[in-house]
C-alpha cells in the first residue's frame, strides 16, 4: 500500500490526484466469462485488504479504482462488435459478488458505469456508442449525477440540460452521485425545454462543475456519493442522449441495474458468513452452558452457521438464474419475457437484501463481544448492508410480487424496483 496516496482526504472534485484521471489505451481487455471471473478472482484480496481502513476513515478508494477500472471488468457488458466481452449476465453478477465481499463500495461505483452501458446500447447514436464503449475499453469510467433531493419522489428533476443555437446548457445540483468525483466522465440526467429527459455526458475537468465529497451516511462510506453542482455548463450536442431515442419502450436498464445492485448484498452477506465463521473458529469461547470445549462445537452455532450458508447459496442461485432470465429476455425482447426477467431479479433481491443484513447482524450473536470491538471494524458489514438495501426497499418487492401471482400486474421495470 501506498500509504501516502491511500490517506489523501478528498474534500471535493479539486482534490483528486491526477493519477486516478490518466488514460491508459492499454487497459486490459476481457474476451470471455471465464477471463472475467478469473481477473475478479485475483483482484479480491487486493482489495480486501485496506477495505476496513477506508471505511473507518472515510477514505477513498484512489488507487483500487484506477486497479479496478484499467483490470478490464468495467467493459465486460458491452457488446462484442464494438470490443466488449458482453458477458452473460449470471457471470456479471458473479464479478460483482466477487468484488463486493472485498468492498462493496468499489462495486457499487461501477454499478452506476456498469448499468449505463445498457442504457448507451439502447438510446446512442452509433458514433456515441463507439466513442463510448472505447473510451471505457481505454479504462475511462463513467460516474453518475442523477438523483435529487427535495422532489416528491426518488425521479423528480429540477436539473436542465437547454439546448441553444450552439449546443446544450447543463444547470442543476444533484446528490447520492455515487463515485462521481472518480470518474472521467459524469452523465447528468435532466430534462430539456420540453420536459424531455436527455442525459448529458461532462468530463470531469469541465468549467462549472463541482462534486463534493459530502456523503454522511453510516455505510458504504467509500462511495462518494455526495453533491454535483453544475454551473451553465456548455456540453455539444455529441454529448447528449436523449432518453428512448433508441425506439423501444420496452428494456432492462433498471432490471439489470437491479441485479447489480442485489449482486452486491450478496456480496455483503458471504463477506459477514466468512468472518463469523473466522471469529468463531479463532477466538469465541464456547458459551458456559454448551459443556463444550469450543465455540465451534456449540449446536446452536453450527444451526446458524447452517442456516446463513443455506440462505446466501439460495440468494446466489436466484441472481444466476435472474441473469439467465435477463440473456434470454435480451435475445428477442418482448413484455413479456422483460416482465419475467424483472420478476426474477425481483425474487433474487428479496433474498439478497435479507440475508445481508442477517447475516451482519448474527455476526455479533454468534461471534460474542469481543466481535464488537471498534478496532475490529466488523459492524461495517451491517452498515453497509443497512445503508445499500435502503436504495430499494424490499416490503415493496414482497408486494409487486405478489400483486403479480395474485393479478397478473408486470412489475414496474426502473433502477428503484
């Protein structure tokens, strides 16, 4: 570790260091599913290592993103005419669990890059698309400004992106712009003159824009995902997509951003399993009325223990089987194989999110006090699974998807559901 660059606080877009914007045209590129797990495999305990430190000291993560992004698995969904591996969609989830029980911070950066890959497929014009996709097999990351605070609901906009005779004016102030400060390029999303949406594409060393690293919340710390400010910031006409333009109502942007987002509570779950199981076996004393030698001999730990494990494999064969679902909607869209594919990314989330947060919170339960030791830094995975699971509630999973066994009603198909 270097630890100079690993303690640099990061206030605002000012203080990145120049190291983390540098192109790299030799960025690795991933041909096949196997290569992509294989290149998540060795990048784990890379990232695993200093994970609990940035988190207990709101640090970012500097040089893993750059690490991250040059490995290649930020391109491995594009589709293949234009370089990608486009990887099946269980083997996107896999990466992304892989990562995420190392530090579900960095995989929740490229959550953000890794959904709008889909969404450039879809509405780009075929010179956006190459300049696109080539700038991120280059190594280039795409962050987001899209959410805003003080609206009705999670989609309201107050954000413009004004067209004039020259090119387009981007003003507005966005929030939760998770790994926005890191990225080369930010996409705004607002809406024009006409109340049409259009995502605007701003590099990040451009005039009139600000991100502050002002994210407060108790977990996923490392995510940066705090405030844009954009200031009349001229964007050309190149730069912006307009929302549908590719023709089709129907897609699976919010379904596979879904799946993402549910990858990474899987994630969260297997890293809080595999620390229990450590702490046990190392250091937790047998309780006094087991008239056992060891903690781990204890049956009603082995029972947990049993009960975490068998719950995460379900929640993983759900999001492989979601991805599946997903594949073949892709194959030849129609509602309703778009619906089933939501409906099963659905399901897997449910599972996902509540094993999270089950298995951090018997991580103190079954470890014993000694667990809850500051130092230790072990009530990370409960945080970060509280704060993550919060970006789509699962009570309203449960009831999308019985109104649609009970009713037949689709599920609504938006990265909040």
């Amino acid at each position: 570790m270097n630890t100079k660059v690993q303690d640099i606080r990061i206030e605002s877009n000012q203080d990145v260091p120049e190291f983390v914007f540098l192109q790299n045209e030799n960025a690795r590129q991933i041909k096949s599913d196997e290569e992509a797990i294989q290149v998540a495999n060795t990048l784990v305990e890379r990232f695993k290592k200093n994970a609990s430190y940035r988190d207990q000291n709101r640090l970012l993560p500097l040089e893993e993103i750059v690490e991250y992004s040059q490995s290649g698995l930020w391109g491995i969904n594009i589709p293949k005419q234009y370089g990608g591996a486009q990887v099946k969609h269980r083997t996107l989830s896999q990466v992304i669990r892989t990562l995420a029980s190392a530090d579900p911070a960095l995989t929740q950066i490229s959550e953000n890059h890794l959904s709008f890959l889909e969404q450039v497929r879809l509405d780009a014009t075929e010179e956006q698309k190459k300049l696109i996709y080539q700038a991120v097999l280059n190594g280039q990351r795409l962050g987001n400004a899209l959410s805003e605070r003080g609206g009705r609901t999670v989609t309201d906009l107050t954000t413009r992106i004004i067209k004039n005779e020259k090119n387009y004016i981007v003003s507005g102030k966005k929030f939760y712009a998770t790994g926005a400060i890191l990225a080369h390029w930010v996409y705004v999303v607002g809406l024009d003159e006409n109340g049409e949406e259009l995502t605007a594409l701003i590099p990040h060393y451009a005039d009139g824009l600000s991100i502050i690293n002002d994210w407060s919340g108790f977990g996923q710390r490392s995510t940066a995902s705090g405030t844009v400010i954009l200031d009349q910031i001229p964007v050309d006409a190149e730069y912006v997509i307009k929302t549908g333009a590719g023709g089709s109502s129907i897609n699976l942007v919010g379904t596979i951003s879904q799946l993402i987002h549910s990858s990474i509570d899987a994630g969260i779950a297997h890293a809080a399993i595999e620390d229990t199981i450590e702490f046990v076996q190392k250091y937790t004393r047998p309780w006094i009325d087991a008239d056992q030698e060891r903690a781990v001999d204890d049956q009603f730990t082995q029972a947990a223990i049993a009960e975490l494990k068998i719950k995460l494999h379900a929640a993983e064969a759900l999001l492989d089987r979601a991805g599946d679902f997903i594949d073949r909607a892709l194959e030849s869209l129609t509602e309703e194989k778009a619906n089933a594919a939501t409906l099963a990314v659905a399901e897997a989330k449910v599972l996902s999110a509540e094993i999270a947060i089950l298995a951090s919170n018997k991580l103190f339960e079954l470890s014993g006090t000694r667990s809850a030791l500051s130092e230790l830094n072990l009530d990370r995975h409960w945080r970060n699974a509280r704060i993550h699971t919060l970006h789509d509630p699962v009570r309203w999973k449960y009831k999308l998807i019985g109104e649609y066994y009970l009713t037949g009603k689709h599920l609504p198909r938006h990265p909040w559901s």
